[in-house]
C-alpha cells in the first residue's frame, strides 16, 4: 500500500493562536479522503501546509514523498490544488486559461494542445473553448478551475471546498469527474460541508478546532453516529 500523504503531529501556530494542532493523518494512494469540519477548524491550513505554500510551525510531513519542510518546492509543482477561490482569468477564454496554466505548470509544448483538448474533454467544456470565462456560470468555472489544475497530470489533487455555491446538479457532475479521477489512479483529498459528497470518499477525517476527531470509513462513522459513541 503507498501511502501519498503522512503527516506526525503537524502543526500551525497563528501568533498565540493554534489553527492546526498535531495533526497525525496518512492518505493512501488513489482513495478519495474527504477532510470536514466546521468553519474556521483548520481545513484550509492543513492543505495550504500539505501543498508547500504555508510553512508548519512543528510536526512533520511527506507529501509524494517529499518532505513538508524541506521540500515545498518539489511538492509545489507536482500537486494539483483548487482553493476555495477559483484562479482563473475572467477576461480570457475557456481556452486561454488551460493554455496559460500548461504554460505555468511547464507542460512540454509539444503536449499541450492535446492535454488542453483531454482537459476540455475532461471538464466537460466542449463547444465552450473561445468562451470568456466571464460569461461561465460557476458550475462550468469551477470544472475549468479543475482542468486548470490537473492539466500538468498530477497523482495527488488538494481540492478546498470545491463545490461551495454551485448548483446540486454541477456538484454531482463534479463528484463524478472527482471519482473517475480517483478510479484512473489519482489521490484525492477533499473538503465539503455536504454530507452526498463525504459519502462518496474512501476515508473521511473530522477535525475540530485544530485536531483531528475521528477517522474511520463512511459506513463505520455512521454506524458510530448511530450507536452513540461519537
Ligand atoms: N493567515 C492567517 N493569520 C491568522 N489567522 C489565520 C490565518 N489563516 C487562518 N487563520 C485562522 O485559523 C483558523 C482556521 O482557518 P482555516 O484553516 O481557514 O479553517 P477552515 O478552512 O476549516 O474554515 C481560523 O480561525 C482562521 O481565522
Ligand atoms: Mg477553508
């Protein structure tokens, strides 16, 4: 069993105040890990820190491999990762976008027209490539967001809550990309507030204040909901 993410004790310190307090969580290789909890509990931290973009204040982790603190920059190019805010150009198209992002993410030139195509494909954007994303609804915006994203091929993709204000039709499509992503080999580490989507991953983790509450498959949780021990 690979194990994509492992992290010992992680932790973020905001001055005094502790946002992400030794959290220990391994991913494995190709499942789907959804990440809940409420407002404000630390999701966001963990992912900005599991993405080399926030530096831990202690503990430890690998990502890939590679090693949190000392190792950011490899980790920085070879993740995907959609923030809550979409990164996209509204004032370029469909196509300009996954271009400009082949060319971030140094996806060899000769590639990029067909890896743009397979992402059009992907993201269910055909017949959309020469439109300005400013005339996108949300629903297709945040499809090309996760084009844009993957368009390098990464194995792992950090997704923070990526289907906040979207409709329930655009979610499910989105999920549904999200599984056949996970099917074809890639981890996946996810958060959501909707309780459809916590029951399509593969583990799901609950953290609170910073740490880390419960961990256990859809089905165990449940059944621990239900008898009353959690
Ligand atoms: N750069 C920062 N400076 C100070 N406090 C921060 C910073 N980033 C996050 N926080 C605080 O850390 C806590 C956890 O935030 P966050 O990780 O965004 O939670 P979540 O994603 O679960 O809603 C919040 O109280 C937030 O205000
Ligand atoms: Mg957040």
């Amino acid at each position: 069993m690979d194990i994509a993410v492992a992290t010992n004790e992680l932790t973020r310190v905001f001055g005094s105040f502790i946002a992400v307090n030794k959290l220990s969580i391994n991913i494995e290789a190709g499942e789907i890990y959804g990440f809940l909890g409420p407002n404000g509990s630390g999701k966001s931290t963990t992912i900005r820190m599991l993405c080399g973009i926030l530096e831990p204040s202690s503990g430890s982790g690998k990502v890939l491999g590679y090693d949190l603190a000392k190792e950011s920059e490899k980790i920085k190019t070879r993740i995907g990762y959609m923030s809550q805010k979409f990164s996209l150009y509204d004032d370029l198209t469909v196509y300009e976008n996954l271009n400009f992002y082949s060319g971030l993410y140094d996806v060899p030139v000769r590639e990029r027209k067909s890896r743009i195509a397979e992402m059009v494909e992907m993201a269910k954007l055909t017949g959309r490539e020469k439109e300005l994303v400013a005339n996108l609804s949300v629903g297709w915006k945040q499809r090309l967001a996760l084009g844009c994203a993957i368009i390098s091929r990464p194995s792992i993709l950090f997704l923070d809550e990526p289907t906040s204000g979207i409709s329930p039709t655009s979610r499910k499509m989105f999920f549904n990309i999200i599984q056949e992503l996970a099917n074809g080999g890639t981890t996946i580490m996810v958060t959501t507030h909707f309780m459809d989507e916590a029951e399509r991953c593969n583990t799901i983790a609950f953290i609170s204040e910073g740490s880390l509450i419960a961990k256990d498959t859809p089905d165990n949780l449940k059944g621990k909901v239900i008898k009353g021990s959690m």
